[in-house]
C-alpha cells in the first residue's frame, strides 16, 4: 500500500509540475505567444510550425487549443488555419515528451532552487513567472525519477507480479484508458511520460503505444470538454482537432505491429519506443492531414454551424475571453473592454430617460427599463470572470487595475438601477396621469440630465485612460452639479410658492428626479477616487488642491 501511495503521489507531483510550466509560460509569455500564433496565419505550414513553438512552450496542446479558439471567436483568424496551428501542436507536445524521457533528473534540484529564489524574490513579474516555470520543470523531472522509483519497488510484489503476467493487449481498452487518463489529469504529456516509464516496468510495450493512441485521443477531448459552453465558433476548432486525432487513431490502430517491428531494430530501450511512437503518430497526422484543413474545416460547419440569422451571441458578454485568464494582463484588458460595453448600455439607458420624459412613450420607458436586467446580466458574468483572475500573479499597476475595473462595474450597475427607478417614477407620476412639467422646470431637467451625460462620458474617459488630470476635473463636476441641483431646488419651491400648477402637479416626481440625478452623479464621480488615490491626490475629506 506504501508503496502504491508513493506511486500516485509521484504521478500527481508529474501533473502539477507540468500545470505549473504551462501556467508560468502562460502568465510569464502569453501576449508575445498570442501575437506570434495570430502573425503565422499567413499559411497553414507556418500556422503548423507556429503551433510546434508554442505548444512546446506552453506543454499542453489543450492550452493552446484554448488560445486559438478564441481567435476563431473573435473573427481574427479562419477556421482551417487555426486547424493547421493544432496539427501543429500535438507535434509540439510529443517533441517535448521525447525531451523528458531523457534521464534528466540531475537538473531537478537546479531548477526548483533557482525557480524558488526567483518566485519568491520577484512575485507579480516576469522573473516570478520564469521562476514559476522552472520550479515546474523540476517538479516534472523529480515527479519522473519517484515514478520509475515506485514502480520498481511496486512490481517486486508478488502479487502485482502474477496480476501483471495476466495481462494482454486489449487496443480498445487501452485506448479508452488512455483518453480516461488524459482527461483526468488535464494532460496528455504527463499520461506519455507515465506510460513510458511504466513500459520499462510494469506493462508491455504493446499495451503502452495503446496507452498512447488513447491519451492523444483525450487530449482532443479534453479540449472539446473545456469549450463545451462557448459560442459556436469556438468550439469549431476543438471539434475539428478531435476529428483529426480520431482518423489518425483509426489508422494508427493498424500500424503499431508493422512500426515497432521497424523502430526495435534501431532503439531497445521501451521508454524510448513509447514517446518515439507518440511523436511519430502525431508527425504522421500533421503530414497526412495538413492538406486537407479546408475539408475537415466543412466537415466541421456542418456539424456546428454558425447561427447566421440571429443575434443571440449579442446578449452575452463578447469580450470576456476564458483562455486569456492564464495570461493575467490579457485578461484584465478583456474585462476592461466588457466594462466599457456595460457603461455604454448604462448610457443608453440614459440618454432614454430625457426622450420618455419628452414623448412620454410607454412603450420606451419598458424598453428601458428591461436592460437594467443585461446590466445585471454583464456585471454578473465581469464580476465572475475577474474573480478567476489570479491576483498573485498580477504586477501592482495590474492589481490597482484589477481594483479599478471592480469600482467601475459596481457603480455602472447602481446607476442601472436607479435609472429604472425613475423610468417607473415617470410612468407612474407623468405618463399615466397625463401631466407636464412648466416650461422651467422641463428646462432645468434638461440641464441637469445633459450634465449627468456629460459627466458619464468622462467618467468612462477617466476610467479607461486613468489621468489624474480627468479625474480631478470629474470630482470638480461633482461639486458644480450639487451647486446646480440646491439652486434648482429652490427655483422649484420659488414656482411652488407662486401657485405654478404645472409645478404644483409634477412637483414629488420634480423633487425626486433631481435627487435620483444627484445620486447617479455620485457614482459616476466615484470612478475618479480609486485613480486619485493611488496617484496621492486625495486627501482624507476633499481634493488635494494642485494644478490649480
């Protein structure tokens, strides 16, 4: 039982070594890796070749799956180029494995000593991430030394041994192990670097290339499984992908006698035969299938096509990107864009309000009223989505960043709903009851629902360019505003006194619409404290006065 517990701690330490590379790559490398897989799209052999790079890199195909069906979301590149990048990639991840099968573990100790001093040393930049990196790596290479350790000591037991001599090859079974395995372990290359090391103990070379075969098939899976819930054209490039690895199983099902009787003449050593037949399957795939990306690209159409007609894509959040969250400044830069298109619904909102209290148009104020609930719908899904965003792996200016965006959503959606407030309020008190303001008092709703505009547009400003400057002039709009609203206030009283009835009839919802406007503002002018504080601009109870 000891020795079976070292067994599965060893494969777990395997897979977390490599979801730290992967991570650290991700965190440390992601925009530069993001930028060279879209400026290969030029072909599909340099899209192909782009792909081996990466994936090397990043050690998971399925990352880079990720990566490249967000390209495909967002229209940057076409679906049989971002096929060519996968063919690619599986190419990359069994380089890496030949790489690993190599006795490397004198480098094991090196490489989590300095990755340590480095993580730990310079946490939130890019040294910190290459440390991440490094201590992954050496967790892999140590995970690989415990697993051929174990598994020595494992296969000396007696009844492990009679239990092992029962064993034949079963392709289909092993197969389905394989993908099983893959799955589970969210990596393919840590399921080939166990097998192969299996192969020098435990299990026949047979069984293992049938290990093989079925984790290349789940990491195709894996990458299906991850995009389930994505739009349409996201989850083309997974599914096309799967299509590959499952012709090239089939055909690969028939060749594993004809090609171990070939490679034994030249390698002896099982690890070795394993991880050589993982990179020949997956080279000979890329060969046989980058001619026809096009043709599987159709295939794949017709499977999941894209919903032409309709606009449902258009009621969820479009820039909130699930692969960027292993690149934190991607991510925030995602959020950042999903933030403004919230502030624009807000604004839309807005400027309703004056054309309802014009026309007194019913139909409009429900209009109105029902995007409060997208609102809540897109600060719902940034809320969530920035909660996934490392903070640990984030820089200061990134974490003030990360801070700003939550400050700004929180008041966007206040603002929504205060303005369905008054949306119902002048339903209930103008429009149903058939009555106007005087003409002085619709003149000073206007000009205060035209500063509120105003001064939304610059708080959007403030917020996506951050300078002080902006923000100062945006506490200063607070300050005129409230001057504006004491001083309508009491022009309104002034007409009440007089026996103004316009002003007699509309005077609660008069009253309550600057009030509403008043707060609105508040929120908006919100937007500025963050920025202002993190410069030293503000001071405990009003604004540091300079550049004045």
């Amino acid at each position: 039982m000891k020795h079976l517990l070292n067994l599965l701690a060893a494969i777990a330490l395997l897979v977390w070594g490599t979801y730290l590379v992967r991570t650290g790559v991700l965190r440390t490398f992601g925009a530069s890796l993001r930028q060279a897989l879209a400026f290969s799209m030029g072909n599909r052999f340099t899209a192909a070749l782009s792909g081996v790079g990466v994936t090397a890199l990043v050690q998971s195909s399925t990352a880079t799956a990720l990566i490249t069906s967000s390209f495909v979301g967002q229209g940057m590149i076409a679906l049989p180029a971002a096929l060519a990048v996968m063919l690619g990639a599986d190419v990359g991840t069994s380089v890496m494995a030949v790489v690993f099968s190599f006795d490397l573990s004198w480098l094991s100790p090196l490489f989590i000593f300095v990755g340590v001093v480095l993580f730990i040393s310079r946490q939130g930049t890019n040294v910190g991430g290459f440390g991440r990196m490094l201590i992954g790596l050496g967790l892999m290479l140590l995970a690989l030394r415990l697993v051929t350790e174990s598994t020595t000591l494992l296969t000396q037991a007696p009844a492990v041994q009679l239990m092992l001599e029962s064993l034949t090859s079963d392709l289909m079974l092993e197969v389905i192990l394989g993908a099983g395995l893959a799955v589970l372990s969210y990596s393919s290359l840590a399921v080939v670097l166990l097998t192969a090391t299996l192969a020098l103990q435990v299990v026949s070379v047979e069984v293992a290339l049938g290990l093989v075969l079925g984790a290349n098939l789940g990491s195709g899976l894996l990458a299906v499984l991850t995009t389930a819930k994505s739009s349409i054209s996201v989850r083309q490039v997974p599914l096309g992908n799967l299509m590959f690895k499952m012709m090239g199983v089939a055909i690969a099902s028939f060749l594993i006698q004809p090609w171990l009787q070939l490679a034994r003449r030249y390698v002896d050593d099982p690890a070795q035969l394993v991880v050589l037949f993982h990179l020949s399957f997956n080279l000979m795939v890329a060969v046989l299938f980058i001619g026809v990306t096009q043709v599987v690209a159709r295939w794949v159409e017709k499977l999941l096509p894209r919903n032409k007609g309709g606009n449902k894509a258009l009621d969820r959040p479009n820039h909130l990107d699930p692969s960027a969250l292993s690149t934190p400044a991607l991510a925030i830069s995602c959020a950042t864009r999903e933030a403004i298109h919230l502030a624009d619904t807000v604004e839309t909102m807005l400027r309703g309000v004056m054309t309802v209290l014009k026309t007194s148009d019913v139909q409009l104020a429900e209009n109105l009223r029902a995007m409060d609930d997208k609102v809540d719908s897109q600060y719902s899904a940034i809320k969530y989505y920035m909660t996934k965003i490392s903070r640990q792996a984030l820089s200061e200016d990134e974490g003030q960043r990360w801070t700003d965006i939550i400050s700004f959503t929180i008041n966007m959606e206040q603002v929504g709903d205060i303005i369905e407030r008054v949306l119902q309020d002048i339903e209930d008190k103008k429009i149903r009851p058939g009555r106007n303001f005087s003409p002085a008092g619709q003149t000073e709703i206007e000009e205060l629902h035209a500063r509120l505009l105003a001064n939304l547009r610059l708080g959007m400003s403030v917020f996506l360019n951050g300078t002080v400057r902006d923000a100062q002039k945006l506490l200063e709009e607070k300050v005129r505003f409230r001057e504006l609203e004491r001083a309508y206030a009491t022009s309104h009283l002034d007409r009440l006194s007089e026996k103004t009835m316009p002003s007699i009839e509309t005077s609660s919802l008069h009253i309550d619409l600057i009030s509403e406007f008043k707060r609105i503002n508040s929120h908006i002018c919100s937007i500025a404290y963050p920025i202002l504080d993190s410069a030293g601009a503000l001071a405990p109870s009003r604004l540091l006065k300079q550049d004045r």
